[in-house]
C-alpha cells in the first residue's frame, strides 16, 4: 500500500466554493501526485477523477485545483448544451405529433 498524505481542497465553480473534498498527494518517482474527485453535486450524477504531477507537493495541489475549476466549467457548459438539445427534440417531437393528430 502506497503511504500518501491527505490535503483538503476547495474548488470553485463561477465564484461559487463548492464543499472541501479530500486530495491525496504522494511523492513518486521524483514527481509529487495529487489526485482527487470532484464533488458529485458540482458534475451532475457522475463522479469526475482527477490527477496531476508537478515539482513541487503546493504545484501539484495547484494543478489540481486549476484541472478541477477547467473540468467543471466545462461539465457545466456541457450540461446546459445537452439539456437545450434536449428540449429542442422533445419540442420537434411535439410539433411532429400535433400535426399528425
């Protein structure tokens, strides 16, 4: 079993804190490791993994944080995408069904 230290973390979403995930970094190979999950409230019903290497155990923590804040953004992004899709089809559905009645 790999001994890996525990540093709490928060990331962040347009301005708003999400709540304090735990981070695990570990020194390996040369390289410090951070890895993490991002919360399941901020990515809609799946759980995000993390990880990133750095020099440093602060940069590795830092390269996480930025990965996570460019991951959610873009989830979020994603997410208002697919549900306009979304809505557009069930609307095109309706409209396909109106006129046949």
């Amino acid at each position: 079993m790999e001994k890996h230290e525990t540093e709490t973390v928060q990331f962040q979403l347009d301005g708003t804190l999400l709540p304090p995930v735990a981070a695990k970094v570990r020194f390996k190979d040369g390289t410090w490791r951070a890895s993490a999950a991002l919360p399941r409230s901020a990515t809609p019903g799946k759980v995000v993994p993390l990880y990133r290497k750095a020099a440093t155990r602060d940069e590795a923590i830092q390269n996480l944080v930025r990965l996570a804040n460019y991951r959610l953004a873009f989830d979020k992004e994603s997410y208002e995408l697919n549900r306009r899709r979304l809505a557009s089809e069930v609307q095109a559905r309706m409209g396909f069904l109106q006129s046949t009645g």
